[in-house]
C-alpha cells in the first residue's frame, strides 16, 4: 500500500464522523472470541502509547489512533484528539526512534505526534 498524510488525514476525518468506527477505534484491548479455524480467544492489545495510561507518551486527550511500521516506511501514526470540544488529527509517517546523548531512547512518532497535537489545539483555527 503507499499512501501519504493527505490521503491519511482525509480517511482518518471521513472515518471518525462515524459512531461505530469511534466505538473501536478508541479501545485499549479487544477480545475476538473463538470460531471453527481458532478454538481460543483471541485478545488484541492496542499498542498506541499516546492510548496508554502511564506511558511516558501517554496523552489524556488522545480518543483514537492506528500505528503502523514498515521497514521502508518506518513508524507511523495517525491520532485524534478531543479537548473543549476541538478535534485534532495528527499524522506522522517516516519516523525512527532517536537515542539522546543521554542514552535515553525516543520514539519520535509518539514526541512528534504528541507536539503536533498540542500545536493544533493551540493554533485551531
């Protein structure tokens, strides 16, 4: 698939109009009960840290999200976040974790995302 963060903000913002997609696209772990090809549960995580309470990329404002990596496209995200009633949709695609001089590792799909949703609430127009 190739796509760009145009196409994925303007799927991200037809998608989130919709109540069932919300109902999903916001949730921490879901369990997909057993069928005929697999005799156990089956439980997904949600793996988005800006989802994930105590996570140091935890965001309290972030309703939803979808993380993908591929080995060209590197790590991606695409987040919504809801504060005083603003929506705000971040993208960001291409991004790699950067160790700091202090040996501190960052996942900059998680800082860059969590800045550019607090740059649209603070410049919402």
């Amino acid at each position: 698939m190739y796509t760009n963060a145009t196409s994925l903000y303007l799927i991200t913002a037809e998608a989130i109009k919709h109540p069932l997609f919300n109902k999903y696209f916001g949730l921490q772990s879901a369990v997909i009960p057993a069928t005929n090809l697999c005799v156990a549960p089956r439980i997904l995580v949600n793996t988005d840290a800006l989802m994930i309470p105590g996570n140091i990329y935890y965001n309290p404002a972030v309703i939803g999200g979808k993380t993908g990596t591929a080995n060209r496209a590197g790590q991606c995200l695409v987040s919504v976040a809801e504060r005083d009633g603003k929506k705000v949709i971040s993208v960001v695609l291409g991004a790699r974790n950067r160790t700091m001089i202090d040996g501190n590792v960052i996942s900059m799909r998680y800082y860059e995302s969590n800045r550019l949703i607090e740059h649209g609430f603070n410049n919402y127009w």
